[in-house]
C-alpha cells in the first residue's frame, strides 16, 4: 500500500516549505513598473544604436552607450555581446515591420487604399530602422517566419489588386512584386520626402506602368 501523503499545513506546501506569498497590489504594480522601466531602457539602447550604427557601423558598445545616455555595464547587462544587440535590434526592426503592414489591414481594406497605406507604413519602419532592417535578414527563425508571413501578405494584396482592376489584367503580380519591393528600396535610399509624400510618388509609379490608371490624387 502507498503511503498517505500528510496534510499540508496552512500557508505550506506539501513539503511543509513555506508558501512563497503573492505579491500584494503595490507589489505587483512595483513589479510591473521595473518591467516597464527596464523596457524602456532597452528600447532606448535599441534606438540609440540604430543612430549610431546607420552612421557608423563599426561603431562599439561604448559608443552606443553614450549615445543612449547610459552606462556600458547597462548595455552589457542586457545584451552580451555587440552581435547580440545587432540581433536584438533586427528582431526589434522586424516586429516594427509585421506591424506596419498590420495597421493597414490589408485583407480587408481597398487594395487601391492598402497599397497606399502599407507602402507609407513600411517606408516609415524602413527609414526608422535601415540599419537594422538591413540585418533582418538572419538566422533567426522568428525573423524568417515574419518576412514570409508578410512576402505572403503582399502577394495576396497583389491578387486582390489585379482582380479589382487596380493592375492591368495582364500583369504577372510576381513580377509586379518585385519591382514594387525596388521602387520601395530606392525610395528608403533617397530619404528625399516624409513616407506618405513617398508612398504616393512610389504608388502613382507603379501603377502608370502597371495600373489601369488608378490613383489617389
């Protein structure tokens, strides 16, 4: 026969350790505000490095430090290595990238209207975040997963586009695809205007070479 297991005691676990107390209200919040302090530093670091490594590449961690107004043992606490911040901030980049094309909802909005909106989101991320978008491109099974959720995104928004006349029937959108992600390329490289000023040169070019015409403006 097993043997019964005892009882436990109030405010003990079946050991007879004490319970570990939950945290109490003003606890928790306290809580919550490190994790929300300690978030805020990392972004701080993360967009400090974005400055200085776009500039510099070569750039060190104590750089980067100063540049975000913190020690170098901060940075070090949280990022062990300079290739693991680079890391960081492509995984940051990436996650700023599926949103961008999150916000224009582009299942469900005109395509006409979400080409617009995803090109002026995407351009935002891209000039915010060249260096690190230009990294993103990793290992990173996360980052991989996200690029190929959005290269599928953008080929349905091209499906959609053709079928409601936007693009001329008789356009290959793979090809359409393509020359939109260079168009989107050179737009980042010239910086010459605010994303949605961009968004609509970009667009209205687009469309006069592959469009029925079609146009915002």
């Amino acid at each position: 026969m097993s043997e019964t297991q005892p009882t436990p005691q109030p405010g003990t676990t079946t050991q007879g350790r004490p319970r570990r107390p939950e945290p109490s209200g003003q606890a928790a919040s306290a809580t919550r505000a490190l994790r929300s302090d300690a978030e805020r530093t990392v972004r701080t670091i993360l967009e400090a490095a974005e400055r200085v490594l776009s500039k510099n590449p070569a750039a060190t961690m104590e750089q980067i430090a100063e540049a975000a107004g913190v020690a170098r043992t901060t940075v070090h606490r949280r990022f062990a290595s300079r290739e693991a911040l680079v890391d960081a901030m492509a995984a940051w980049a990436t996650r700023q990238f599926a949103a961008a094309v999150d916000a224009a909802s582009p299942e469900n909005t005109p395509p006409l209207v979400a080409l617009y909106q995803v090109t002026a989101n995407v351009l935002r991320v891209k000039s915010d975040w060249g260096f690190a978008m230009s990294r993103a491109l990793s290992a990173d099974p996360e980052v991989a997963r996200v690029h190929a959720d959005v290269e599928q995104r953008c080929t349905r928004l091209f499906e959609r586009a053709r079928s409601a006349g936007v693009l001329r029937a008789d356009v290959d959108y793979v090809w359409a695809k393509r020359a939109y992600y260079a168009l989107i390329h050179e737009t980042v490289r010239s910086r010459d205007g605010d994303p949605d000023t961009l968004a609509v040169r970009l667009v209205d070019t687009l469309l006069r070479g592959l469009g029925t015409g079609q146009s915002l403006t």
